[in-house]
C-alpha cells in the first residue's frame, strides 16, 4: 500500500511539474556515478592481493567519480549528453529490434511451410 501511494504522489508531482522529476533523475544519476566511482576504488584496493592490473578498476573509478563532477559543474552539458546517449541508444535498438523482426519473418515464413506439409 504504501509503495502505491508513494508511486501516485511521484506521478502526481511528475505531473505538476516536470523540471523536478528530469532534475531528480539528473542528480540521481550523477550520485550514483560517485557512488560507483568510489566503491570501483575501493573494490581495487581490497582485490589487489587477488588481481593483477587492478588499476584498470581503479581508473575506472576515478572515471566514472570525474564524469559525476563534470555533471553537477556542468549541468547543461551533462543534460544534453545524456540526451544524446539516450537518443544513440534508442537508434541502435531500434536498428537491432528491425533486424530482429526481419529475421522473425523468416523464420515465421519457414515454420508455415513446414506446417502446411
């Protein structure tokens, strides 16, 4: 019950006003790459006995820390790239999802000849 009422009062604040929902997200965003970023650091540094070229985690991690503050000091750009990977991806999915329906054809075409054996 209370997860429904939460979901309609987040709908309903979506509703009102759009700009606090995509900001939300927005910052969600951004803290969860800092979050990342430090855990990837710290995973690095607890699996060093265990790992060779752990450093590959730890630059991750400072990637994904870095990529955070350029989202809080740049705002703008942050939002228009995400817009743009957003949109990169829904063209990719969609050319994959095209090629995938053609190959269902085929194979729908197949499977009918068959039956009609």
């Amino acid at each position: 019950m209370f997860e429904g009422v939460v979901g309609v009062l987040i709908a309903a604040i979506t509703f009102w006003d759009v700009r606090i929902t995509l900001l939300a997200l927005y910052f969600t965003i951004a803290a969860w790459a800092f979050i990342t970023g430090v855990l990837e650091i710290v995973a690095a540094i607890h699996l060093r006995s265990h790992l060779n070229n752990e450093f590959w985690l730890i630059i991750g991690g400072i990637a994904s820390i870095l990529f955070s503050g350029l989202m809080i000091w740049y705002p703008l750009a942050g939002a228009l790239a995400l817009v743009w990977l957003i949109s990169a991806y829904a063209i990719v999915f969609g050319i994959i999802m095209i090629g995938f329906s053609l190959r269902l054809r085929g194979h729908s075409a197949a499977l009918a000849a068959e039956s009609t054996r």
